[in-house]
C-alpha cells in the first residue's frame, strides 16, 4: 500500500518527523515524502523512501496553486500530515488518499499550557495509530560511507559539536565560547557547525584551535560530522534534532522557549539545561527581544554549568 508523509518545514521538524518512516517502513509500506527545498536532501540516500518530493515554496503560494500540485500527485492508500497548517491540510484534501493528521497542540503551545506529556515525536508516531502501528521510534537520518568521507579531512579525533545558532536571539546561549574553553582545556577538540546566517549572529570570539565549519557544509555533511563527535550542545534548534537522528547525545539548552513545547531529547537521547524562570517561556518560537533587555534566561546559565552537565552525558 501506498503512503504520502507530509512535512515541509523547518529542518528540524522535517528531522524529527522521520521517526515515522521506520515503523511504515517496517510494515510494508511504500512511501513517498513531500517536503519543501533543500531538506529533500535529508532523503537522497534513504532506501526506505520510495520517492521523496521536493516542493518549491512557489508552487504552493496559492490556493490555486496547491489544488494544481495535487492533481499531480496520484493516489494513495493513505496521507499522513505531519505538518497540519493550512497549507498541508488543503494538499492532503485535495489529494486522494485516507487523510491521517498529526495533533499539533498548537493552540494549548501558543497559549502557553504546558503539558509535561506531550512529546512531539510521540505525537508523530500517535498519527499512525489507526494503521495499527504503535511503539518507540527515534528521529534516523541514514548516512553512508560517501557522506563520511566527505567531512572527515575537515574534523579531529575526539571533539565535541557546538550549535552555537539559533533563528532568533532569545534561543542562542551567549558564552558558547567560553564553553569550548573549557573543553579544549579538558583536551577535547571543539567544531562548530550550522548557517552561514548562524555564524553572523554569533557576536562571540572563539579559541583558535575551534574549528568553525558554519556555513560550509552541506545538510548532509553537516549530518556526517555530528554523527562522529563524543557529544553534540546545541540551542533548541535543528542541530539538536540532528544530533538525535544520528544517535548521538544532545545537551540542549533552553532560553525563551520550554521543553514543555515538546522538542525535549528523551533520557536515552540526552539532556537540557532550563532555568524554569517566571518569565519562561515567553514565546513559543523564540524572538530577538526580552521585555528585561538582558535575555536573563540564558546569560543566568554558567559555562561551568553546561560544561558539567555536558560531561554527564559522554
């Protein structure tokens, strides 16, 4: 039977939601998923994809234009929409196919009621309960030896991964250098990855010996280096996801948002650092402002504090 999986956007949404694609995968299904340019390329190599589709943000402005897109798709036993926004509800519609929808919580998240149960890969894998699918499934990106080799001139033996980015300011913890500090004072060597956008908003001076690979990387080697390091720190941002669908333990660390939200690594995947101030979370997002003008739930966690948490996990 065939199955249509739906997930645009972000990057690392689109990572997590591939925590479906094992169980359907296991159970026959063939598959097909539709995402927006360039995450496509999360799937190049993934043989439980039967067809990955690659959508232009452009071809799916309009109405008109999504009602066009779907003409195109064919038919399908069943439409799992892991995006569940307009745009997603009206191309499952459209399409003909059984139509299975991720339960988002966006409402209970904007308002700010936290639910300390709600996990979105679980919500995920909850959206194909009416195929009789149930169990523990983790995010997987696959990799091969291509993707590995491709990267590994650029890294050393025993180093760690910092995702010093974030889209907005009020998710960046600020002393990330502070932290590779330490680390490489520890003998541990220290890489940096993520956008060229996350590498011009960090204001911070690192060591020398960091080694800084932001903005030079595809999706994939971005992948590939994360997949070999002892440990991965990231803000609550893809690299953090990235690092889960690698199997490799993440320490997230948590400023304007709530791991409430639902982005949280499991025990078995990592940890995170959260203040639990009265003003968290105060968007649920993240913005580049703080009512304080100090972004107090970030720059109150010690490097020292990261760095012991951090070791923790290794």
């Amino acid at each position: 039977m065939k199955v249509l999986v739906i997930r645009f956007s972000s990057l690392g949404d689109v990572i997590l939601s591939t925590a479906a694609i094992d169980p359907l995968y296991q159970q026959g299904y063939q598959i097909d998923f539709l995402t927006f340019k360039p995450f496509s390329e999360i799937f190049i190599k993934d043989n439980r994809i039967n067809n990955f589709i690659a959508a232009d943000k452009r071809q799916l402005k309009t109405f008109r234009d999504i009602l066009k897109f779907s003409k195109n798709l064919g038919r399908y036993d069943y439409i799992v929409d892991l995006h569940s926004n307009l745009r997603s509800f009206l191309l499952s519609t459209f399409t003909k196919g059984k139509v299975l929808r991720y339960k988002k919580q966006g409402l209970k998240r904007r308002l700010k009621i936290l639910d300390p149960n709600f996990n979105v890969v679980k919500a995920y894998l909850d959206t194909l309960k009416p195929l009789g699918i149930s169990g523990d499934y983790k995010p997987r990106v696959i990799l091969d030896e291509e993707d590995i080799n491709s990267v590994k001139n650029l890294i050393r033996q025993n180093y760690i991964v910092i995702g010093a980015g974030a889209r907005y300011l009020s998710k960046m913890y600020p002393h990330y250098n502070q932290v590779a500090n330490i680390f490489i004072n520890k003998g541990y060597n220290v890489v940096l990855v993520g956008s060229k956008e996350d590498k011009e908003k960090d204001k911070a001076t690192y060591p020398n010996q960091v080694i800084d690979l932001r903005g030079k990387l595809s999706i994939r080697q971005s992948l590939a280096v994360i997949s070999k390091s002892k440990l991965v720190i990231s803000n609550d941002s893809a690299v953090s996801h990235m690092a889960r669908a690698v199997g490799v333990k993440v320490l997230m660390v948590y400023g304007s948002t709530h791991p409430y939200f639902g982005f949280a690594p499991s025990k078995d995947e990592g940890d995170y650092i959260f203040k639990g101030l009265k003003c968290q979370p105060c968007t649920l997002h993240g913005k580049d402002s703080c009512k304080f003008g100090d972004f107090r739930c970030l720059t109150s966690i010690s490097p020292q504090e990261v760095v012991e948490k951090s070791l923790l996990l290794l």
